[in-house]
C-alpha cells in the first residue's frame, strides 16, 4: 500500500448520505481508499432502500449502514453521520454524495489540509481551473456564479467560491462545537454550514477539483428553492453582522457600518421627500438643499465600502481545531 501524504494516526471516516442512489453507490464505495478507516452509509428513508442493498451486495467491512426512520434530507442525514462518526473516535469526516458525482480519489487532497495543520473544514470547487468547466450546464455556472456572491456575504468566507458543493471534509473536533440541531437539513445545508463555521471561527478551505456529470437526476427544484435560499441568506447576514461586530466585538467597522447606514439612509429619505415636494410644487430645490441629500449618500456609501474592505480582510489564519481538547 503507498504511504499517505499526511499523518498515519489521523481515523478517516467518510459518510455517505443516500437516496435513491442504487445505480452508482456500490461503484462509489468500491472506490474510497483503503486509508479510509470507517464508511457511515447513511438510509434516508430511501424508497429504493439503499441500506438494505448495501447491506446485500458489499463485502467492504469498514461499512456501517445508519438508518433514518423518516427522511431528514441530505443535511439532516450527514449531520447524523457526523455525530456517529465523531462519537466513535473518528479525527476527520469526509463527506460524499453516493450518485457518483464525486470521485473518491480526490478524498487524499481533502484531508491532507485539515490532518496538517492548515484547514478546518474543506471543501470542493469546481470553478478553480476555468478550462475545465465546459462539462458543467451553463445554467448551473451562472446560478453558481450568483450563489456564491450571496453566500460569502451571508457567510463572510469571501475567498471561497461554489458553496453548494458537497464534497467536504471536517475535523471531528468542529462537529461538537457546532450547532448541529440549528443547522438547516435539506438542500440550504451547505450554506448553512459556512455560515455556522464563520460563528466558530473556524478556517475553511477550497479544493479545486473537476465537475462530473452523468446520468443522475438533481432532486432540486429552483422554484421551490429560490425563495427559502434567499430569505435564509439574508437572516445568516444579518445574524453574522449582529454577531461579529456588536455582540463578540466591536470595532471601527461596527462604527463605519452604523454611520454609513444612518447617512445613507437620510440622503436618500430626505432626497426623495425634497423631489417629490418639487414635483408636487412645481419649484426647484435649492442648490443647498440638493447638496444636503447628496453629501449624506457620498460619505454613507463611502463608510459602507470601507466596512466592506474591513469584513473582506478579517479573514480566520489560524485553525480552530488546534486549540482545542
């Protein structure tokens, strides 16, 4: 067997949450490296009942087969997988999809990061390399192009790209730190999982890999979906705002944010109310009347961009995990 890239004494565990993945899970399964100390195949009340054909066509011992009574979704399913394998003394959790989307070969390149010292949590980007995105649908890159600038506002990781991507891996010691019981459970969990990371301060990274698309069918559907994404980014940003810069701390950011907002908000209110006087009227605003809506909105619009530079910068350097018992 050739030697792993990181230390031996790390217990890899990876959790695969299935539903209606039949076709391909074997195949995957097959494939996890043999450094791999323990595979969690998580049921979700699968019709197909994916537990019971693990369970009759795969020889691999290292597979535990978890059983949800009623479907949870894809977070609700990892996230039980998380505690098993965290409960059982596991140091890192990789997590894959079990519809063949994510090679197994690429697991070494997840947990090298974490296992040294340089990550808490990784995850994939299938945006890193642009020659190799030509396999992806164009509605899934620009949706993606559109999500990811959401989520690094709701999140606060602003140099992580694809944050649907569901190819991670985290340290064992981040799972009880985490609001697990918080967390959403169906398809807004990745996102939500970088938000719950930034309120731990924990250190993510991006893994370039390859998009693979097959034959599998997406269960997602955008209509359904839009309206959830976009009010559950909004209330991550505002809670990471109130968190970061009112409760845990408070800095000259947290007064460029306050004064922006209250400048702006003045200029374009009173701006508004002095042209639609002036409609109403038939009289011009005064040069100086103008002046005093303008300013407000300059200097606020100013403040608020040089909180945005301070928020893009206050970056995690260190690992949580290392300071952790």
């Amino acid at each position: 067997m050739l030697p792993i890239p990181f230390p031996n004494t790390q217990l890899i565990a990876v959790v695969v949450p299935c539903y209606r993945v039949t076709l391909h899970i074997l195949e995957v399964i097959n494939a996890i490296p043999s450094f791999v100390w323990r595979i969690y195949v998580i049921d979700d009340a699968c019709p197909d009942k994916t537990g019971d054909f693990v369970a009759q066509h795969a020889t691999d011992k290292r597979i535990v087969i978890l059983r949800n009574p009623t479907n949870l979704g894809v977070g609700g399913a990892v996230m039980r997988g998380y505690r098993e394998a965290a409960s059982e003394g596991a140091t890192i959790i990789v997590k894959i999809d079990g519809d063949g989307q994510m090679d197994p070969a690429l697991i070494t390149k997840f947990v090298r990061p974490i296992a040294t010292g340089q990550a808490d949590y990784t995850k994939g980007n299938r945006f890193y390399d642009l020659r190799k995105i030509r396999s992806m649908p164009p509605i899934r890159i620009l949706g993606n192009m559109g999500l990811s600038f959401v989520s690094k506002m709701s999140s606060g990781y602003w140099h992580v790209f694809d944050p649907t991507n569901g190819y991670t891996a985290i340290h064992a010691k981040l799972v009880e730190r985490l609001p697990l019981e918080h967390i959403s459970e169906r398809y807004f969990f990745e996102s939500d999982m970088l938000f719950r990371l930034n309120t731990i301060r924990a250190l993510v990274l991006d893994i370039p890999m390859d998009a693979r698309y097959g034959e599998e069918k997406s269960h997602l559907k955008i209509h359904r979906v839009l309206f959830e994404f976009s009010f559950n980014h909004c209330r991550n940003f505002c809670k990471r705002i109130m968190y970061n810069y009112f409760l845990r701390d408070m800095s000259a950011a947290s007064l460029e944010l306050v004064a922006g907002l209250a400048l702006t908000l003045f200029g374009v209110l009173f701006g508004g109310l002095t042209w639609l006087n002036s409609v109403q009227t038939g009289v011009a605003a005064p040069l100086g009347t103008i002046m005093l809506s303008a300013l407000p909105i300059l200097v606020g619009f100013q403040l608020l961009l040089a909180f945005l530079s301070y928020d893009v910068n206050a970056q995690v350097r260190r690992p949580l995990h290392l300071d952790l018992h």
